[in-house]
C-alpha cells in the first residue's frame, strides 16, 4: 500500500500573512492576541451531554472569564475594535457566549456609558458581573419597527418617576435572554416617553428585571422555545406598571427631560431622536460582521485540516491519497478561503471608517458598517455549510465544531438589523444619495484576465449598470405611490448594494496585498485576490459581457483561468487557512481532527 505525499513547495511567510489578517488599528494584534489567549483555555472546549439550561449556565460562567481578560470593562464598551474582536475570537468556539457578551458590554453597557447628561451612575455591579445587562427593545408584534413600539414609560409628575408598562402582548420584549439564568440582571428598555399624555418618542429606560431570589414585582419573563444553533435564554417579557426612578431615563444630544416635564433636543424628529439613541446598534453590526469572520475562518481552517488527514481509496489500486488531492474538493475551499480573506479586509476597512469618521460622514461610514455585516454574515454561513459538507457526516456531530456553524449565523443574519432590510435601507439612500461610478474605460482584450485593474473595472461597469437602473425603476413608478415606486427600483438597488460592497471588499483585498513585502507571499495573495475578483466578474458575465466590459475571448477565457489559477493555488491552501491563527487546542480538540 503506498500513501501520497505532497510535493515540496517554496514556503510562504505565514507568520506575515497573520500579522496582515489582524492588523486591525494600533493595538490590533495586542487585542486579537487576548481574545485568543482567552478562548485557547479549557473552559472553552466542547462539554458533550449538557442539557438546555446548563448550556445557558456555562455561557455566562465562560461570559464572566471573558471580563476577567478586561483591563475595563467601560473602555471595551467603547472601543469598537475591541468588541469586534471579542466577538471575532468567541464566536466560533461558542455563539451563546459571544451572543451574551456582545448585549452586556455592547448594547447595555455602551448605552449606559454613553449618557453623559445624566449624574453619574454607579456601574461596579454591570462591570464586575454582579448583574448581567441585557437589552429589550423589539418587540412581539413589531420586531424593531420604531414607529410601532408600544411599550410605554409614561412620566409621573407628581413622584418624579416613569410608570413602565407593555399595554397588550402585542407589546412584549422579544427575545431577550431575561431569565434568571447567569444571575441577576438589569436592562436598558425601549419605550415610548409619555408627558402629560403628549408622545416624545422612544426613549431608553435602565430597569431592574431581577435580584437573586428571581424576577423582581411587576415584570413578567415567558421563555420562548429553543431556537436552532447554540441559543441562549431567549424570553417574552412584560411589565405590569413597572416604577423607575427619574434617573432610569438615559439621555444624551437626542433629549434631555428637563425638571419642568418639557424635553430638550438636538436632534429633529422623534425617529431620528430614537435611532441616535440606539446608535450602539452601528458597533452591533460590526460586531456581528467579526462574528461571522470567526465563523468563516475557523470552519475552513477545520475543513481544510480535516481534508489533508482524511485519506480515502485513490485511482491505483492500494493507493490512499487526501481528500485534498481531489480537485473537485479542494477548489471549492479555496474559492472559499479567498472570500474570507476579502471579507477580513473588509471589516478591517469598514471599521476603521467608522472609527474615524468626522461628524459629516456618519452617515456613509454607517451605511459602509451596514452593507459590510450584510454580506459578511451572509457569506460566512455559506462558507460554514460548504465547510461542513466537505467534512461529510462527521462534520454533523456538534463536538466537531462545525454542525452549529451556519445555524449561528443565521441568528447574525437577523440581529442588529435584519439584512435584507438593512440593505434596502442602504439601497435607497444610494440610489440618489452616493455618486454615480464614472464610465470606465473599455478593455482592449489584450489585458490578462489576472489583471487586477481590468476586474475590478468589470465590477465598476456592473455598479454603474444598476445604479442607473435604479434611478430609471424609481422615476419610472407612480409619482403618487412612493412605495409602488420603491417596489418598482428595489432589485435594481439591491444588486447596486452587493455589487458595490463586493468592490469595497476587493479594493481592502488589494490594498492588503501592496503591503506585503515578501515577494513569494505577495504573489500568492495576488492570485487569491485575483481568483475572488474572477468568481465575482463570472458570476456577473451576461451582465459584463453585454456592457462591453470584457471581451467576448476574455469571458471564454475565465473558465480556464480560473482553473490555472486554482491549480497554482492549491499546493498553498494549507498555509493560507493556518494563517487564520486558529488556536491548536480549538482544533486538536476536535476528534475528527485527532483521528477520532
């Protein structure tokens, strides 16, 4: 019987790849470098056998090792970098966890921190994990539709307090983790301020929901059934007349309730008002983004590991040769692994805008977060089911890290802004709201199909394409029927989103590229970026070839260059997923990757 063995090639530096994949702002690799650190411990590995409510139990006990890594939990809270990171590094090792983290130090906490109108509020409890926060603010019948929300805080002059009530169960928090498993917790509630019978608008109310000896008077927590993936204790909640004290309100620029019951605000209307007050929504996204950069890293890491000790019958008889060996199986996760590396460079992109973005172009920067988690998450549950599937039935069994992958991020998918709904809102605000891509130039068909430049034109022909679409659709629709109007452009203004965060994504590939300075690994990551800019030009090629983007003998040409350039690829496939950094004992933990 023989075995096949690999032919030795040139090595790449891997070391180099890493430090470019996590050089994420000033101190990236120090903050990726602890969540790693963090997650490598025992704690963190697989527990076979434990029934629903000791899964949540031991996702907040793993919650509060994780804030024994946080210098201060008030800085995390501010620090998008770092909260992305979090969830970066957890997420694929247990979603429950990173699921409670990212609504503790997030979405309450941040909000919390955020106030500086109000006094001073004694936070040791939230920060040292005494109370676990948590965050209500869609509801049964309404999801986040603002307008809708009807729970209301109405004010109580006469005791200076707010009376926190959900009038009907239309009006219930849905799906918050409320119960009292991890403990005692605190919420920051959403609902309507109520003053003298006059609605101000949605507001954010810090309100107890439980102590030690369980749900405190008044609030009422049904837990809803288990979802799919690695849920957490998802409840209905209600509030029966609920008192709060005055400084329950959180306030900021978008409104101040002055002594006198009247409100005071530098922001317009009451949707905008609301939306600036839950503005943690924006970090929430790009955490959800690193979430699914976790997942997509760390489920190709595990398939490609798995394809190279994994040895099946080979075409000689007594031959065995890896699952590697086979074409078929290996170019897929590499077309994978390419997506992946545009996707880490994305969000390192869309969060360093973010970061830095000066007051007048909030709103870019968080339409780039928006389109950015849409198509993160979208192509890391892709990435996490063909992962799973090239691991065949093994890849089924929870303990080998992969079955719970895309079940997971079908819950990023719909958090923080369901993604078609956020990328309809990104399509119409571009429509007339972003410039229109200039005209490029055509190709002469002398160009190499490799050519970065020619590609990435190719997809600044297909954006210009549906840009133009989309204003035609909106001004062809019915002047007196907006959202007939709105209906009629919608494709157009979706495909104008992907096709433009695609580019975005290929533009952060490339810029990453021109920053490695070893030739051998430079090349390489050049023939990646060149293969996800094909796959991404191919799948547009009626479109691009009608538009005179490529040439009738380019678009013949793709099919066989996309298979030199897999077969140029494939000896490096292993290298490249090593340099995901996916901690060892993550991964030698894993039976199938231990010979189990």
């Amino acid at each position: 019987m023989t075995t096949e063995t690999r032919t030795p090639h040139p090595a790449l530096d891997q070391e180099a790849i890493t430090s470019l994949l996590f050089r994420d702002g000033p101190d990236g690799n120090e903050v990726h470098g602890r969540w790693r650190k963090a997650v490598s411990k025992e704690l963190f590995r697989y527990r076979p056998g434990l029934g629903t409510q000791q899964r949540w139990q031991l996702a907040y006990e793993r919650l509060r090792a994780l804030n024994d890594e946080v210098p201060s939990p008030e800085h995390l809270a501010n620090d998008p970098r770092g909260l992305a990171a979090l969830h970066e590094w957890t997420c694929p090792v247990d979603g429950a966890t990173v699921t409670v983290a990212g609504i503790h130090y997030n979405l309450f906490l941040g909000s919390v921190v955020d106030d500086q109108v109000s006094p001073s509020r004694e936070l040791t409890d939230f920060t040292t994990m005494t109370r676990i926060g948590t965050f209500l603010c869609t509801e049964r019948a309404h999801g986040n539709d603002v307008p809708a929300l009807e729970t209301v805080a109405r004010y109580d002059r006469e005791r200076d307090e707010f009376d926190l009530h959900t009038p009907h169960p239309g009006a219930q928090k849905y799906m918050p983790n409320t119960s009292s498993a991890g403990g005692p917790k605190t919420a920051v509630v959403a609902a309507r301020l109520i003053v003298d019978d006059k609605n101000l608008g949605a507001f954010l109310f810090l309100t107890p929901l439980s102590d030690e000896f369980g749900t405190l008077p008044g609030i009422t927590v049904t837990l809803l059934p288990e979802r799919v993936g690695t849920s957490i204790d998802h409840c209905a909640t209600n509030f029966d007349h609920v008192r709060l004290p005055r400084t329950a309100l959180l306030q900021g620029a978008h409104g101040q309730l002055l002594p006198d019951g009247s409100l005071v605000s530098s922001v317009g209307s009451p949707r905008k008002r609301f939306l600036h007050a839950i503005s943690r929504v924006t970090a929430g996204k790009l955490c959800m983004s690193a979430s699914g950069l976790g997942v997509a890293r760390t489920a190709l890491a595990v398939a490609v590991r798995y394809s190279y000790t994994r040895h099946i019958s080979g075409p000689v008889a007594g031959q065995r040769v890896p699952l590697a060996a086979h074409r078929s199986h290996c170019s897929r996760l590499l077309a994978l692994t390419a997506t992946a590396y545009a996707m880490t460079f994305l969000h390192r992109a869309a969060t360093e805008r973010w970061v830095t973005h000066e007051p007048e172009e909030r709103a870019d920067a968080e339409r780039m977060v928006a389109v950015t988690k849409a198509w993160i998450t979208w192509q890391a549950r892709e990435i996490a089911a063909e992962s799973r599937e090239r691991c065949g039935a093994r890849g089924l069994f929870p303990v080998n890290g992969l079955a719970d992958m895309a079940a997971n991020m079908d819950g990023g998918i719909t958090a923080e802004g369901d993604n078609l709904a956020i990328c309809c809102k990104a399509g119409a605000e571009m429509i007339f709201g972003h410039d229109l891509a200039e005209e490029p130039v055509r190709p002469t068909g002398d160009e190499p199909l490799t050519d970065p430049g020619l590609l990435r034109r190719a997809l600044t022909t297909a954006e210009r394409y549906w840009h133009l679409a989309a204003r035609r659709d909106l001004r062809g629709g019915d002047g007196g029927d907006a959202l007939g109007r709105w209906n009629n452009a919608s494709d157009a203004a979706l495909s104008l989103v992907e096709v433009f965060t695609v580019g975005q994504a290929a533009d952060a590939l490339l810029a990453a590229c021109a920053r490695v300075s070893d030739p051998l690994t430079r090349a390489v990551l050049e023939d990646l970026s060149a293969l996800f800019l094909l796959r991404q030009v191919s799948a547009r090629g009626g479109l691009l070839l009608a538009e005179q983007a490529l040439t009738a003998e380019q678009m013949r040409a793709l099919p066989e260059t996309l298979h030199t350039l897999t077969t140029r690829l494939a000896p490096h496939l292993g290298t490249l997923t090593q340099a995901f950094d996916v901690p060892e004992e993550h991964l030698s933990s894993l039976p199938m990757l231990s010979g189990v």
